[in-house]
C-alpha cells in the first residue's frame, strides 16, 4: 500500500476499509496481489450486477476492440450507440409500456443527476428542487445540493441553494411528510413556493437502505402530478436489477418524469450514465448541456450485451429468489444476536442490517474483510451493514457470504459482551 499512501490523495476512502492491493476480479470474486480470494458482497457500489468480467459482454467488447471499433466520439452518432439504443427500446421501454427519450449526460451518476436536475428547472422555469432526508445524488454541486450527509455538503464549500429536504418515508419522527407537502402545496397562501421538481430514491441506498414503501411512492407521483411539479428517479443505484425488477418503481406502477441510471447500464463497470425523458419534456436545444466523454462506445458494447440478462424474467426471479435466501438469514442472525440490535431492510439483493450502536456495523465489515468478504457500510453513522452482491452470485456463494457475515457477527458479538462484563 506503500506507494498510494505516499502518491495518492487523502481523499481515497474504499482502500482505507479494504486495504490490500486488488489484481484481477472474476464472477463474484476479487483476487490481491497475494493471489488472496475475497468475494465481493459490494459489487462497485452497485456497478457490478452482472459480476466481474462477465465473460458474455467481455468476448463481445475484445471482439469490437479488436476490430477497431469506434472507443470515443463525443455525441456523434456511433453503430454501437445505434445498437444499444435499439437494444434498449426493444428489451426495457417497450416491453413496459415506457415512452423515454435516451440522453447521455458525462458517464458518471452525478453528470445524469446535474442534467435533470437541469431540465427539470428549463421546463418548469422553477428553481427549487425537493428532495429527502438521508439522501444522496452525487458529488457535483448540483446533485451535492440534494445530498443529505452534513459532511459531504460542507465540503462544497460554497452556499448550496434552492433546494429543500423532507422527511423520507418511514421517518420515526414525522411520519407522513406527504401529507405536509400536500397541505403547503394544496394552499396557496402556505408561503411555499411552487418546487420545479422532486427527486428521490425508491430505496435510499447510502443513505442507509432505506425503502420507500410502494405505496408512498404511488402518494408522491400523484400529489406531483396533481401540481404540475416534476418527478425525478435516481435509478443509479437500483437500477438494472438491484431490487429485483430493472426499475426499482416498476412494482409501484409510476412513470417518473425524468430517470436517471447509471453504474450497471453498461453491464461492465465501464462508466456510462443516462437520463430517461418524457418525450414532451425533452426540450433541450442541441449543446445545450454537454460532455466530452457522452459517447463511451465501449460501455455501449457491454451495455446492449447486458440487456440480454432481460430478454426473460429468469434473472429477475433468481434475483428473487436470492433475497429470499439472503433476508431470511440476515433476520435470523437479527434473532440470534439480539445484544446487537440488529434490524433488516431492503429490497431485493440490496439489503442491510441495521445495528442499534452504529460503531458495529464497520467492525463487522472489518471482521467479514479479514475472513475475505467484501461488505461496505451506509447510512448517516454508517450504522447499517450493506449487502451489494453481483445479481450473477450463485446461491451457493451468497450462503458463503452470509456464513461469513454470521462468523463476523460472532467475533463483535464476543467483543460487545467481553466489554459489557468488564464495565
Ligand atoms: C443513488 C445515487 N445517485 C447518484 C450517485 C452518484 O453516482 P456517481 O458516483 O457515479 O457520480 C450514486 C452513487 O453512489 C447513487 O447511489
């Protein structure tokens, strides 16, 4: 680790909780230098749905690297953009009864959340945008100005403005904050100005896997329709799969306004990010919001190749059936270590255990990263354990993961009540 301690800037984080230098990666497993094994429960924050290397978008992406595709061409029109574009209007809009226009924003999850966020204020002409407690949309000033963490705001260090938070669904405290935006948006003397948009997450994903009831959000895109205020879906993280469905709001029935995906859209871990748009929305003039790297065409190879995975709903009911596996264990563990305080949520194959003292959650990581397993933290005191598997994981490895996390558990278990019994 020698040489990014001295070369690399103190804002690496990941490295920090897994530190070891990282060689290859395979399905669900990552290999160090050492040539140890650790499978990943983290799967790149959620870039990884289709595993590492997934060999049926790699042959397709040494095929067109080798045949001299087009890598880079800004937004000119590529056959691999052509193809990706058809690719997706035939296996995920159409089939759901979708009508998006596709705009590639820069290639990361904050470029797609800037962009709507954007739009939504030209076709508004509004400024404020809502959005909810323990949420996060990115880094940009833009997508930092709808983040929720206190200490990834302070570092804009400028004024973040015309936005406002409210409470998410399952607040303990204020437990129905729509019916407070409805009573200020239904009165037009409540002082509130009309908002140009909302954006949420259907499952907050750092923020703690927190998921929004369907319900809730059924609530949310009718009172925003009532007035006219558009609704934004940050479908970076559960996206693709993540809960179970490609879009995480299918089950509730909405059609958001504006969508922003990103992180498994190119099935690879290859940066690519896009926003969803209502065709009577897309009034953007040409230019008008730009990006040198729009047209990654390698990412656009892997990503129609992914697109693949949806031409049935067998990933979809694997994915099911997984969690079923996976919720099932992490709520008996819950039972089995009740000193822990340990509470299960999430959708899907994002899941989390949330721990009554938020220090546990990172020694559980520490200990599962020592039995090699790869499991990260979330929430606003990263007091919530947080299982990102690859969708591709075999049942058979996921119970090895959640056998991992039990001996983990085991081990802060011991260490809690050694504690208790010297105090
Ligand atoms: C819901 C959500 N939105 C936006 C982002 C930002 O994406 P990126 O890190 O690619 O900018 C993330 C990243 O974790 C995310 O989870």
């Amino acid at each position: 680790m020698e040489i990014f301690d001295r070369l690399e800037s103190e804002v690496r984080s990941y490295c920090r909780s897994f530190p070891t230098v990282f060689d290859r990666a395979s399905g669900s497993h990552l290999y160090d230098q050492a040539g140890r094994e650790y499978l990943d429960f983290f799967a790149g924050a959620g870039a990884l749905n289709y595993g590492h290397n997934n060999p049926l978008f790699k042959e397709r992406l040494i095929a067109y690297v080798q045949g001299d595709g087009v890598a880079h061409s800004l937004d000119m029109a590529t056959a691999a953009k052509g193809a990706f574009l058809g690719r997706f209007h035939d296996v995920v809009l159409e089939p759901r009864g979708l009508r998006y226009k596709v705009q590639f924003p820069g290639p990361t999850g904050t470029n797609a959340v800037e962009a709507a966020l954007k739009l939504a204020r030209k076709v508004t002409g509004r400024k404020q945008v809502l959005y909810f407690h323990n949420a996060y949309h990115g880094m940009t000033l833009g997508a930092l100005a709808v983040t929720g963490n206190a200490a990834k705001r302070r570092g804009a260090g400028v004024p973040l403005s015309f936005t406002t938070p409210l409470p998410y669904d399952g607040s303990a405290t204020v437990p129905d904050s729509l019916a407070y935006l409805a009573e200020v948006l239904d009165n037009s003397s409540s002082g509130v100005d009309l908002p140009a948009a909302v954006i949420v997450e259907s499952v907050q994903a750092e923020g703690g896997v927190n998921a929004a009831s369907f319900g809730w959000l059924r609530r949310l895109a009718d009172l925003l329709k009532r007035h006219g205020i558009l609704l934004i879906l940050d479908d970076i993280q559960t996206g693709c799969g993540r809960t179970g469905t490609f879009f995480s709001f299918e089950p509730a029935g909405i059609q958001p306004d504006l969508v922003c995906l990103s992180k498994s859209i190119s099935g690879f871990g290859l940066p690519m990010a896009l926003v969803l748009i209502k065709p009577e929305l897309d009034i953007w003039s040409p230019g008008e919001h730009n990006g040198t790297f729009r047209g990654n065409n390698l990412a656009f190879v892997t990503g129609a190749a992914a697109l693949d995975y949806w031409q049935d709903d067998t990933l979809a009911q694997a994915v099911a059936r997984k969690s079923e596996i996976a919720r099932g264990r992490l709520q008996a563990l819950a039972d089995a270590f009740p000193a822990l305080g340990g509470e299960v949520r999430g959708r899907g194959l994002i899941l989390g255990l949330r721990f009554a003292d938020p220090d546990l959650a990172g020694q559980v990581s520490q200990a599962a990263f020592r039995r090699g397993l790869i499991v990260e933290t979330a929430g606003p005191r990263d007091e919530v354990l947080k299982l990102l598997p690859p969708l591709v994981i075999t049942e058979d490895e996921l119970r090895q993961g959640l056998d991992i996390i039990e001996s983990a558990l085991d081990e802060v278990a011991a260490s809690v009540q050694m504690l208790e019994v010297a105090v």
